[in-house]
C-alpha cells in the first residue's frame, strides 16, 4: 500500500520517532508498505516519520536493492565532505549539506536480528539523512543561517 508522505513542515517532521522495543507483524506490514512508497515517490531512502508514523524505521535503496534499518544508531563517524540532497518531504528542493563522509550504523533488520554496517558515499549520506529524520531533523535544518538566506529569499 503507498502511504501518503508528509511534506514540510507538517509538524510530524520535527518529532523523534519512538525506539521500537517489540517487533510485531504490524512493523513488517509497515515495512513492506515503506519500500513500496519510496519505490513509487522515486526516493533513495524513507524513515517511517515521513509518513506520519512515529517509530524508528528507516529503509534505503542506493543501486543494491532495500535495506531496512530498525532502531538505527550511528557508532562512528569520519572525515567530511559536501553534496547535493533532496528529501522526499521537501519536494523540488536540491540543496547542498555537509555531512559525514564514512559512517558505522548499528541496527535491526526486518526479522529483529542485530546487524552493523560501515558506510560510505551515497549510503552514508542516505542513512544520516534518514536517522535525521528519526530525530525530527529536515535538510532545511542543516542550512546555515546565510546558506537559507541564499537559497529561499535569492540574496
């Protein structure tokens, strides 16, 4: 099923999603339904806050098929660098973020079993911009005060 995807600044966007403490059937049904509305809005990546639901699930396409993140935390961080993001929640809106460039996330997969995963290039921007979510965190937020200035009123 497509679920209808939240669009700033709806006011779900900035609230930390909830820790999922028991895995249930209706998480995986979610799960399913997420992959299916990333795949139908073009997107890369989708945390579960987008689509109005409050619990820590994120899922993730960058070229090697879905990935799902449950209860994702970021262990380790490197290096930095710049690239141009868009954000399904954010529609139209291209803007250039700095981020960390590798990244070591631990989470749960869809069955609930424990897994870790060092990432790089595309999947680590993707996954810090998705657990940002989570954390009720939008692209427009990791713009300096001059950088929105520039880009929404043209200075």
């Amino acid at each position: 099923m497509i679920l209808e995807l939240k669009h700033y600044p709806d006011p779900v966007l900035k609230k930390k999603a909830k820790k999922i403490k028991e895995f249930k059937e209706e998480d995986r049904k979610l799960i399913k339904d997420m992959i299916e509305t990333m795949y139908k809005n073009k997107g890369i990546g989708l945390a579960a806050s987008q689509v109005g639901i409050s619990k820590r699930i994120i899922v993730v396409d960058v070229g090697q098929g879905p990935k799902v993140f449950v209860n994702p935390e970021i262990l380790k961080k490197q290096g930095r660098e710049i690239s141009e993001e868009g954000c399904l929640s954010v529609p139209g809106k291209f803007l250039k973020i700095k981020r960390y460039k590798e990244i070591s996330v631990k989470a749960l997969d869809e069955n609930g079993k424990e897994f870790k995963i060092k990432a790089d290039g595309l999947l680590s921007c993707c996954l810090q911009q998705e657990i940002d979510h989570l954390n009720g965190i939008l692209i427009l937020n990791r713009l300096s005060f001059w950088q929105k200035l520039k880009k929404f009123f043209k200075i």
